[in-house]
C-alpha cells in the first residue's frame, strides 16, 4: 500500500499539546473533569436518601451484600453489577459453600477480572472496604484518561474542541458511572491508552493495552477497523505506509479482534456449564435487529424513531466538528457505535455502553464552534443541560425505587 511519488510521511504529527504548557495540558482536562465529579457526588448522594431497603429477598437482582433504606453514598455506587464486582473482588469468582443465591452469584463469571482484581489490589494493600476502594480508583482511572484523552485530540483540534470533548464525556448523562463500582473507568483509560499508540503508530504499546482491555471490558473489535482505517487515512493524505507498518497493522488488528472473544474462551473452558459463560458470549455471539425490535415493540413510530436515532449515531462522528477528533476517535466511534447496534438490544444499558464512545455529543456544539466568547458560553450551558441529565439517571436507573424495577445503569 504505497504511492512512489509521495513524500515519506510518518505518523500524523502531534503539534498541538508541544504549543501548550504542562499546566494547560493537565490542568485543564482536571478541572473539568473534578468539576464533573463534584456534580455527580452531589447527585449520588442525594439519590442515596431517596432509594429503598435492598436485600437477597426483596430484590429481583443478585445481593451481595443486604443495604438499609436510605443507603450511603458507599453503598449506592454498589448496586446493580456492582454487587457482582463486589462479590468478586472480595472473594473470587467462585461461589463459597452456603453462598446466598449460589446460582445468581455464579453470572459472576460473565464479568471480565480486570477492574474487580485492580480494586482488591487496592483493598489488599490499604485495608480498604470494596466501595471506597472502587470509588478512589476509579475517580483516579478516570482523571488520568481525561488528560490522555485531551492531549489526543490536540493533535488535531484546537483547544476548543479539546476542552469540548473532554467536557461532554466527562458530563456525559452515565457519566456518574465513572465514580461508581463499575469497570468504566478502567476501560476508559484503557481505550485511550490504546488509541493515543495507535496514533503514534507504537503498534507494541498498544498491543499492551488491548490485552489489558479485553480482560476488563469485550469492546476490542473495533480498534481492528481503528489500526485498518488509521493507515488508510494516512495513506490518502499523501503519506507512505510501509510495508512493515501494515505487517504491524494486520497483527495488532487480529490481536482486537480476538480480544472480543478471549474472556469468553476463558469462561468456557474453566466453567463450560456455568451460566455466566452464555452471557459472557452475548456480546460476540448475539445479534439483534434494531429495526426488527422497534416495529415489533412500537410499530411505523418506532421503526422510524430508531432508524434516525442510529444514523445520527453512526454519522455524528463524521461531521466536520467530529472529524477535528482525529482519525482514531472518529473511526473508534464509529465502528465502536456499528458493534453496539449489532450485539445489543434497545435497553437503558446502552447510555453506559456509550460512555466510551467519547466525543459522540461534539456535534450538538458545532454551530457555535467558529465563534469566540459565545462557544464557550454554549459548551457551559450545555454542560449544565447535561447535569439535568444526569440527575435524571440516577435518580431513574441507578437509584432503586421499588422492589419491581426491571432494569438499572
């Protein structure tokens, strides 16, 4: 894959963050970002005076550990799948004799190791309960992926953008997620890890970071069409792609692709008739016709509500504001979006899986984007509209108002 008479170009060059100093480029990505999880605390703990007594008996889902009415902050930021990372990070996959609810405690294994075994390191070494472990490390995961995040679309973009990015994630309506115990954090700073490689073409580093992602989160298969469709890009603007580069390339991108199907290989073969296994697999093995369920659920409204609710998805990253992103953020959003709407079904879950399709809300901001003073003031009205958001889905999906509610984060 070469043009004789191109310039031998390497990588896309990284001007952006080398014009700002060490204080911008750290500094700022924080600010927002502890200025987001200032909003989501207030939120969390206010929902935990609102939610209602859970244990084993009353609620539908698996318990852990039994919580009181008017749970702390602690306790609310394990409900849901934090009660199976819980279960895990305090004592391993397998269920101890006598456990309470064997067979609910047994889809632990349908959860990747990486997050739930990070937080027993930290509970090991400090002495600290699973929650306040989860939270402090995920808090830390997730500022350290803002910065990385920020000074990849610098690359590209102007600050703007940049501040904009890493301001609709870090606001993002499941945004709270980032603070409570679930492995978005982790898979977020893992993601932008391997992008920010991939972008450097350090194909090796980001091979690193895909083995650790596919152990805590199945969401590697795009990053094949990221590495693929990165040296197309460059390829087309002129640049040379060595052959070396593309042996690289091709490598790394059987690498993702497999990492979508590792944690389940791992669960099948330790656990071959556990029911964690088939669940474990639904993320590679399922498929799910939006359209189909939408007509069946809604009729004509629905068809028609959902085909334009995913094509604004799948054409939102390539916008003229959203292409600023750089190419691996783009094609990950992209590629990252086409997988969710083929492996999952209509579900309030999938406002957590795009969670780490960041930059996906870029483009409500692109009217504003060549103005000055006003841009600023919009991204700061938008992010205030997304704080309303939020309170809406803490207080509908992570909150647990009555024993019969069917569904959470």
């Amino acid at each position: 894959m070469s043009r004789p008479a191109a310039p031998d170009v390497a990588a896309p060059a990284a001007p952006g963050p080398a014009a700002e100093s060490r204080t911008w480029r750290w500094g700022v990505p924080l600010a927002v970002f502890v200025a987001s999880r200032l909003v989501d605390t207030m939120l969390l703990v206010a929902a935990g005076g609102r939610q209602i007594q859970l244990t084993g008996a009353n609620f539908p889902f698996y318990m852990f550990r039994a919580f009181p009415s008017h749970p702390g902050y602690l306790d609310l930021i394990t409900t849901w799948d934090g009660q199976y990372y819980d279960a895990i990070a305090t004592e391993g996959y397998a269920a101890p004799a006598g456990a309470l609810n064997p067979q609910g405690r047994s889809l632990a294994w349908a959860f990747p190791p990486g997050f739930p075994m990070a937080t027993r390191a930290l509970m090991t070494v400090t002495h600290w309960s699973f929650p306040l472990a989860a939270t402090v490390l995920n808090v830390a995961l997730a500022g350290v992926a803002v910065v990385v995040l920020y000074d990849l679309v610098r690359r590209t973009a102007d600050r703007f953008v940049a501040v904009a990015v890493v301001a609709t994630t870090s606001f993002f309506v499941s945004a709270p997620l980032l603070q409570t115990a679930y492995s978005e954090s982790a898979a977020f700073l893992l993601l932008v890890l391997a992008l920010r490689a991939i972008s450097d073409r350090r194909w090796g580093r980001a091979a690193v970071w895909v083995v650790a992602l596919m152990f805590t989160r199945i969401v590697t298969p795009p990053l094949a069409a990221v590495a693929v469709g990165c040296l197309l890009w460059q390829w087309r603007r002129g640049g040379v792609v060595p052959k070396a580069e593309v042996l690289r390339a091709a490598l790394f991108s059987a690498l993702a692709l497999f990492g979508g199907f590792a944690w389940p290989l791992v669960v099948s073969r330790l656990q071959p008739d556990n029911p964690g296994a088939s669940r474990a697999s639904a993320a590679v093995a399922h498929s799910v016709s939006w359209l189909g369920q939408a007509y069946t659920n809604a009729g004509i409204v629905g068809l028609v509500l959902v085909t334009l609710g995913a094509g604004i998805l799948l054409l939102a990253p390539w916008t003229s504001i959203g292409r600023a992103m750089g190419p691996e953020l783009v094609i990950w959003t992209f590629g990252y979006c086409v997988m969710l709407l083929l492996v999952t079904p209509i579900q309030p879950g999938m406002l957590r899986y795009l969670l780490l399709a960041p930059g996906l809300l870029l483009p409500c901001l692109a009217p504003v984007r060549r103005l000055q003073r006003a841009r600023w003031v919009a991204l700061a009205g938008f992010v205030a509209l997304l704080s309303v958001v939020q309170w809406w889905y803490v207080d509908s999906l992570i909150r647990v108002g009555s024993t019969s509610q069917g569904f959470g984060p």
